[in-house]
C-alpha cells in the first residue's frame, strides 16, 4: 500500500502508535523515569532526546510509519512529544 492509499488513524490506531513511540523512546534513550514520559512531555526539554535523537526518530518513523519526514518538518512543534509525534504521523497518512 502506497502512502497515498493511508487514512488517518482511528483512535485505536493512534493508542498503539503512541504505546510504540513510547516503547522505542525507552529502548533508544536513557529516560531515568519512564513514568514521567506521558503523551504531552516535551522530549527536548527534559533531556530525552537531542538532535541526534531526533534523527532516530525520524528513521523510526520513515521505516515504521512509512511517513517521509521533509527537512522542513523538523521542528519541535512535529517531533517534540509523543503526542506532537502521533499528530505529526497521522496528518502525513491522511494526505
């Protein structure tokens, strides 16, 4: 199935894209408290991530989501949270 073939997520969907954001982040980067990883904090803010994890990210999202991240998508307001993420992801697929 081709991108342009995806519909936006339904909100089952976008539960399990949310568990497996979560599940990557925990396993690709040191989070000292994976309870303090909820839907809305901010990746960058409390050290999760940095630019470099940003590009993980990325790579998780091309090969797992089948997403193309454009240079001018990367910005906090895409990428910065799991929640940022999972609405990042599915306005890609809805196009």
């Amino acid at each position: 199935m081709t991108p342009a073939h995806h519909v936006a997520p339904t909100q089952q969907e976008d539960t399990l894209l949310k568990d497996r954001l979560r599940q990557f982040i925990l396993a690709n980067f040191w989070v000292p408290d994976a309870q303090a990883i909820k839907d809305g904090t901010s990746l960058l803010d409390s050290g999760v991530i940095d630019s470099t994890g940003i590009l993980e990210i990325i790579a998780f999202l091309e090969s797992e989501c089948g997403v193309t991240v454009l240079d001018e998508e990367i910005v906090p307001d895409n990428l910065d949270s799991v929640q940022r993420i999972a609405a990042y992801v599915a306005g890609k697929l809805k196009r």
